[in-house]
C-alpha cells in the first residue's frame, strides 16, 4: 500500500505537495527565553492593559473571581496605571522606547544564540504578558522549521506565578495548533553550581568595585503571599538554598547575611522578612553600610532598578545609614550567559 509523502520528509527536488502547497520546514531546534513582561509603553492605557492582563492571571491572584473582578476593575485599574507609569518612566529605555526587561532580554537570547553556534537551533525569546507574546514566538519558531522546541523559564527559583504561568501560556498556543513541535521545559535550576558560582562571581566583582564594604548584606527576592507556600509551592525553599549557597560561595560571614522578601502587595500575609521593613529596622538600629541583591530576577526590571535601588535607598538614608548599594543582577553579562547556556546545552542533550 503506497503511503502519501509527509510534507517534513520532502527533500529539495520533490514534487510539490497536492494542491501546490509548499514544503514544510523542519528538522531544527528552538531555544525560547520566557520572562514576566513589560508594557508597551508608560500611558495610562498602555499600563492599564498590561496590569489587566498581569492581574487577571488565576496563577498570579489565587482570589475567587467574584470577589476579585470588582477589586481588580474598579478600584486597582483606575488608580494604579498612573502611578506605575510613573516609576516605569524613571527606568525606561528611551533609545529604545521599551522597559529594561525587554532590552535585556532580547540581548541574552542574542548573546546565547553566539554562544550555542549551532546552525540546527534557532533561540528566541517571549514575554508572559504584554509583548513580544509567547504565541507568537511559538509560531515564528515553527514556521522556521523548529519540530522541537525547549521552554527555558528565566526564574532560577520554580514558583506557581512564574515558571507554571509562562508554561500554561505556551501549552495554550500548542493547543491551537495543528501540528506541534515536541518540547521540553527546563527545570528551575536555584542550586546549579554553574548559576551559583555566576551570581558570586558578578558579586564579587560589583562589591570590589564600591566604595565601602557593607555591614549587612541581604539577598531579597520577590514576595509571594504566604498561603501559597502553605498549598504547596516550592519558591521560599528555593529561594533560601540559593541564599545559602551564595552565601557559602562567598564565605560571607551567616550573622551579616539576610534573606527578604520584597514587592507585596494587598493586605494579606507574604513571605516574611520584608525587604523594606528589613532596611527601615537596620537603618534604626544604627546600620550604615548596606547591599543589596537579588538573586532570583535574571534582569534588572522595575521591581530592582526602582524598587530596590531607588525606594529602598531612599528608606535607608532616610533613617540614617550612610552607604547604600544595589548589586545589579546577572542581565546579559559574561556570568548571567554562562548559566544560561549550561541549562540550555544540558536540556539540550540527545537534541542537539
């Protein structure tokens, strides 16, 4: 019995498909950086459509749709959209009219893509929310012939409102289509030792480079609502074995080492220490030199580059301390790329 050709198995030469269809391209490798997102632009509308779009993810708020509709629509997308349009304003990327996120992001996918040097695989990247969309790379990675694709989440730390959203975001543009690439997802890699010695070895340049030695340093990584980790997620024990290891890899001193938890928001308990109720306390207890960190953003983005350098700086000072420093995060650096790769090349194996 005579089988009709797969597109995929035609080689250059063939016949043209029934129809006059034209061949598929197959046979490569997609690589998609996955990161939270950032708006369009600072606009009321521009921030109120990414907000709606953020904090109507059942991953994000795990709050009954009819008590949050009306939170969420007539109270928080009024007045909210103006006042983050504002701090977004103070980190935006003029030259290129978009956030940090964006820039930096698409600058690591650049960079991998050198360092993979490989013709088979194709490296892209997406946003959970807003642009460029997870859909549309997904389907721009197949058209370029990618029948196999890995997922790569840039959050060192597995969260539910992280790594499982940006996930069920791809798994939903699978859905729709007729012909899907096989794909893998990598795994959070909080304790890698290659992402370990990358965020020591960016510290230890960045502390070298100041002008003091700090007192206290703390290694704060964004919050989550504590029921959260009561269901289930694994995020605050991630989030302290990688402050652990840093901490080692460093061998700074355990009593001038804490780990906080900044940017909550609502009324209800988030994972404790806070960061900013944790610098308010050092300042007042006669703290003068402090640094921050934070290891589990991949790039700098509003919660660092405003929050924790700008409005936590200013908390310090304010209550008395006299050197403040923010450590950048790892972006698209020399240490930041070496991590990345090596989660790649070994998701990679028996692919590529």
């Amino acid at each position: 019995m005579n089988e009709t050709k797969r597109s995929a198995d035609f080689e250059p030469g063939d016949a043209p498909l029934p129809g006059g269809h034209p061949q598929v391209a197959h046979g490569r490798i997609g690589v998609l950086l996955l990161n939270l997102g950032t708006p369009d632009a600072t606009d009321y509308w521009s921030m109120r459509r990414y907000l709606k779009e953020f904090l109507s993810d059942r991953r994000v708020i795990e709050v009954p749709r009819w008590k949050w509709w009306p939170i969420l629509n007539l109270i928080i997308l009024t007045v909210r959209p103006g006042r983050k349009g504002r701090d977004y304003q103070t980190i935006w990327n003029e030259e290129r009219n978009e956030g940090p996120l964006k820039t930096i992001t698409r600058s690591q996918a650049e960079k991998l893509a050198t360092a993979l040097n490989d013709p088979r695989i194709e490296v892209d990247w997406a946003m959970r929310y807003a642009n460029p969309s997870t859909a549309s790379r997904i389907a721009d990675l197949k058209a370029r012939g990618c029948d196999r694709i890995l997922l790569v989440p840039l959050y060192p730390q597995y969260a539910a409102a992280t790594s499982a959203t940006a996930c069920d975001e791809a798994f939903r543009a699978l859905m729709r289509m007729r012909w899907q690439p096989a794909v893998r997802v990598a795994p959070s890699y909080h304790d890698d030792p290659v992402y370990i010695e990358a965020l020591a070895a960016s510290m230890r340049r960045h502390l070298a480079a100041l002008d003091f030695t700090p007192e206290v340093i703390l290694a704060t990584f964004h919050g989550m609502p504590q029921a959260y980790l009561e269901q289930g997620d694994p995020y605050h024990c991630q989030c302290q074995k990688t402050s652990r290891l840093l901490r080692a890899a460093l061998q700074w001193p355990a009593d001038k080492w804490l780990t906080t938890f900044q940017s909550r928001f609502g009324s209800d308990p988030w994972l404790q220490p806070y960061t900013d109720e944790t610098v308010k306390r050092l300042a007042g207890e006669g703290v003068k030199r402090i640094a921050l960190v934070a290891p589990g953003f991949s790039a700098d983005c509003l919660e660092t580059l405003e929050e924790l350098d700008r409005e936590n700086r200013h908390y310090f000072m304010e209550g008395g301390g006299e050197k403040f420093a923010y450590l950048p995060a790892l972006n698209d650096g020399d240490d930041g790329l070496r991590a990345i790769e090596a989660v790649v090349r070994r998701e990679l194996k028996g692919w590529a």
